[in-house]
C-alpha cells in the first residue's frame, strides 16, 4: 500500500533540495534526489522494497512536475518562434524527452528511500 504522505513529503523535500542544488549542478541535482528519496524512505518506513517504491514514486511526481513545465515552456517559446504548429510539436517533445529523463533521475531517489526505510526499521 503506497502511503502518500511519504510521498508527498519526499517530493517536497526533494524540489526544496533541488532549488539549493543549482549552487552545485550536476552533484547537487543527484544529491537532491537522494535526499527526497531518503525522505520518502524514512517516513514510510517497512523495509527495502517500501523505501524504493515510495523513494521512486517521490521522485518521478518532482520529474513530472519539471516536464510540465518544460513542456509549457517549450509550447510558448516554439509559438513565438516556430507559429502554433511548431508549438504544438516542440512543447510535446520536450515534454516526452523531459518525462523520459524524469524516470531515469526517479532512480537516485528510489535508492535514497533504500536506505531511508532501512534506516527507520
């Protein structure tokens, strides 16, 4: 059973890490995925497979969110440049690049929860 408060506070934790990590690019953007991870983890505790599902779950939601907007991004930025049809295609491909990287970095988060469950138990 997912317990989305842990989720929830992962995700929270790992945007709140995410904005100080343009500080240190590249590291700090791991390591803020680890830390969300580790949040989501610990807070729902129940052993190795909880803390990877509730980590990945933490970390995909922040991806998701990033790709959104990025897809939006790229949809005003190809109307003012390429007309709406441009738009239409750059904002959706942006949007599937984004989404795609998403579940990849979800990975770092998913171990940082690892061993945050492990942690707690």
């Amino acid at each position: 059973m997912t317990n989305w408060y842990a989720v929830f506070v992962g995700f929270v934790v790992s945007v709140i890490a995410g904005v100080v990590a343009f500080a240190v690019p590249g590291i700090g953007h791991i390591g803020a995925g680890l830390i969300g991870g580790f949040a989501a983890g610990y807070v729902a505790g129940g052993g190795l497979g909880s803390g990877f599902w509730h980590g990945l779950l933490a970390g995909a939601l922040g991806g998701i969110v990033v790709a959104l907007f990025l897809g939006l991004a790229g949809t005003v930025v190809g109307g003012l440049a390429g007309g709406p049809v441009g738009s239409l295609f750059g904002g959706i491909g942006i949007f599937a690049a984004a989404l795609l990287v998403a579940f990849i970095m979800a990975l770092d988060s998913a171990l940082g929860g690892m061993v945050g469950s492990l942690l707690k138990s």
